[in-house]
C-alpha cells in the first residue's frame, strides 16, 4: 500500500510540477500540463527605461509546449507579462526576452490592465524611491474548479504576488477576475 501511495504521489507530482527554466532576466517554472508558468521571479532592472514595445509580440520558445497566440483569442484573457515588460525596458533586446509565453499567463484583461498593472507600477516606483533591489516572485494559483480552453491551456484561478524591498517583504493575493472599482493595496495579505 505504501509503495503505490508513494508511486501515485510521484506521478501526481511529476505531471503537475514543471521545468525549472533560467532565462537571462527571469527565472520560471513551466507546467506543460496547463500551459501556464507555475511561478516566475524575477528583479526590477529598469525602473525607468524607455524602451519601445511597439511592434512586439509573444514568441513560443523552442522545445516547450506552451501557450500560443490561439488560447487568447476572443476571449476575456490577456497575455499577462508575469515578469512586467516595463520593468526590462532598458532596451529592445531585453524587453523583447519578456514576450516570451513562458512569461505569460492567461490573467484577466480587467486584471491586467487594472490593479495587477498598478502594482507593477509601485514595485518601479519603489526602486527609484528607495534605490534598493526590487525582488518579486508570483505564483499562479491553480485551485478549484479549473476552466480548460478549447485550445488546451489551463486558466490560472489566481495570483499571489510576493515584493521584497530591502528587508521588508509584503504579499498580495489576486484572483484572476475584474479588480475594477478597488485599488491594489486591497489585496494585500494582513
């Protein structure tokens, strides 16, 4: 009885876990089970960098399954930049490594563009503010019932968001839904 508890363990495990993927300014986890990043962390690098994004689009890197361009299509879902193109917009080059769909999430375009955005905002802001290291690792939450596009992608049921300034660290929790009419300090874990 053990040994297949510990078999079944180790196969939920294995198809749930993802590939540990270091790229040059993020660090993620990928599941290619829910086409979805598990995780990603990354440091603010340009708090104020003026980088064109005009004319990107997410690319699919080679040798992993992942999202594409079809899991997005008209639908309420947006590529959400997990490590935000605005926080690598030192240059083209490294803004363009952020449109990787190993960077990408299926988020909410009421998220995205809203409070998710805002708090990407606060975490530049703060990096010029307190001139210190910006470190942030969000986590895509995948509880509950899960809804599973045509296209095969996964739709993550939240995020949790955890900043690290210096010493302090604070965590914020989102679920992947419209934050229209709140502010992101709402969703600050006490």
């Amino acid at each position: 009885m053990i040994r297949t508890t510990t078999l079944l363990l180790l196969l939920f495990s294995t198809a749930i876990n993802g590939q540990l993927i270091k790229t040059e300014i993020f660090t993620v986890e990928y599941s290619e089970k829910y086409e979805q990043p598990l995780w990603v962390e990354y440091e603010v690098e340009c708090p104020d960098g003026k980088a064109s994004r005009q004319g990107m689009d997410f690319w699919v890197p080679e040798g992993i399954k992942t999202s594409d361009s079809d899991d997005y299509k008209n639908n309420i879902w947006d590529k959400g930049h997990l490590a935000p193109a605005a926080a690598f917009s030192c240059d083209k080059e490294m803004l363009y490594k952020t449109f990787s769909y190993l960077n990408s999430a299926l988020q909410h375009e009421g998220l995205n563009r809203g409070q998710w955005s805002r708090l990407e905002a606060f975490e530049r802001d703060a990096a010029n503010f307190f001139n210190k290291e910006v470190k942030v690792r969000v986590d895509v939450l995948f509880e509950g019932d899960l809804e599973v596009l045509p296209s095969g992608a996964t739709v993550p049921s939240g995020f949790r968001k955890t900043i690290q300034i210096g010493d302090i660290t604070r965590v914020f929790e989102f679920p992947n839904a419209d934050t229209k009419g709140t502010s992101w300090i709402n969703y600050l874990n006490k």
